[in-house]
C-alpha cells in the first residue's frame, strides 16, 4: 500500500469520525477536529519520514 493510500484511508475515516461528531457537538466543532487532527498527522508523517524519502512527503 502506497502513502497515498494510506493518507486516503486515514483521511476517510477521520472525516467519517468528524461528521458524526457535528451532528451530536455542531458543525464548527466538526470541522475544528478535522483540521486539528489533520494538521497532527501531516506533521507526525513529515517528521516520521527518513530523511531522502521523497515518498512520504511528495503526493
């Protein structure tokens, strides 16, 4: 599995995840945990990936 797919799994999950949690808290709080959580995750793959591999961090 390629780190696009991976990104795009995790991605989908997360936004599932955040959907249901503005239907019980409302949107705007929906929405600030998916980019919250995304901005967390892009950070941890910049910072997990070895340095020179240009897969992690190019799409």
């Amino acid at each position: 599995m390629s780190t696009l797919d991976e990104r795009f799994l995790i991605y989908a999950a997360l936004a599932i995840l955040c959907s249901t949690v503005s239907v019980f808290l409302g949107l705007a709080a929906g929405v600030w945990s998916f980019l919250q959580i995304c901005a967390v995750i892009e950070l941890l793959f910049w910072i997990g990936a070895p340095e020179g591999d240009d897969s992690v961090t190019n799409w």
